[in-house]
C-alpha cells in the first residue's frame, strides 16, 4: 500500500464525514481559529510534511499532533505581544518626536529673533556709519566748493590787478 492509500484509509477510519465535510476539522477549526496572514502551521501541511519526511502517517489524534497546536497558540502569542510592543513603541516614538520637534521649533524661534534682533542692529550700525560718513563727505563736498570759490575769486582778482597794471 502507498503512503497516499494509507493515509486515505486512515483518515476514513479516524474521521465520520458528515454533510460532506470533516466533522472532526469543523470541531478543531471551532476551537483552533485560523491564525492571520499565514502565522502557524496547518495540520494537513504538518502530516503531509511527516509523511514526505519521514514515511510516517500521522493522525489527527495522535499526540505529537498537539506540538502542533501549542506552536500556533504560542506564534499567536508572540504576534498579540509584537503587536503590543509595537503600539506601544509607536506611541512612545511619536511622543518623542513630538517633544523633540517642539524644542527645535523653540530654539529656532529664540534663535530666530536674535539673529533678527542682531541683523536690524547691525544694519542699524551701518546705514548709522555710512550717515556718519555721508555727512563727513558732505561737509568736505562745501569745504572744496567754497575754496574753488575763494580761489576763482582770487584768481579773477589777480587777473584784474594784472590787467589794471
């Protein structure tokens, strides 16, 4: 007998079928919900795997089958408390963020309104320096319009004693 004939008359040995379906299958699905996204093993993968493996049919009864469940109840644990974690590490992360974002904007602001507060001194300082040398330019600008003046009405007066002699 090939290993597919013997599970076959095993599994109709072990297993009533009753309105077509597993009645045995039905009752493990009640108690052992499918777990999400493909977490876990499926006992029909498990016995397929031994019987490839190892030339060994393995029934829905058999004890070794119970490593089975304690896995997936485990892998389902271990997703119920990732995902916890994560949760909490998300919130936490996000609780950083936040505080860490609102001591940037703080100090960018104070260093903002220094660097605002030191650019209008500054310029303040200049347009101040280049008023001060505006004036002194402007007060040099009338000292040589009123020598040139001086010193053309000094040459006219030379000219004309000159021309009078």
């Amino acid at each position: 007998m090939t290993p597919d004939e013997e599970y076959a008359a095993e599994e109709a040995e072990h297993y009533a079928k009753g309105n077509g379906k597993d009645i045995a299958l039905a009752r493990e699905n009640e108690i052992m919900p499918l777990l999400p996204e493909g977490i876990g093993l499926d006992y029909e993968t498990v016995r397929a795997m031994l019987a490839a493996k190892h030339d060994t049919i393995v029934g829905k009864d058999e004890p070794i089958m119970m490593m089975v469940t304690l896995a997936n109840v485990h892998l389902s644990e271990l997703e119920k408390i990732n995902k916890r974690h994560n949760e909490a590490l998300t919130k936490i992360m996000a609780e950083q963020s936040g505080k860490y974002l609102d001591g940037i904007k703080s100090t960018t602001d104070e260093l903002g309104k220094v660097l605002a507060d030191n650019s209008v001194e500054a310029i303040r300082k200049i347009f101040q320096s280049h008023g001060r040398a505006l004036t002194i330019n402007t007060n040099n600008a009338k000292w040589c319009a009123g020598i040139m003046a001086v010193s053309a009405l000094v040459q006219v007066a030379m000219m004309a004693v000159k021309m009078w002699r």
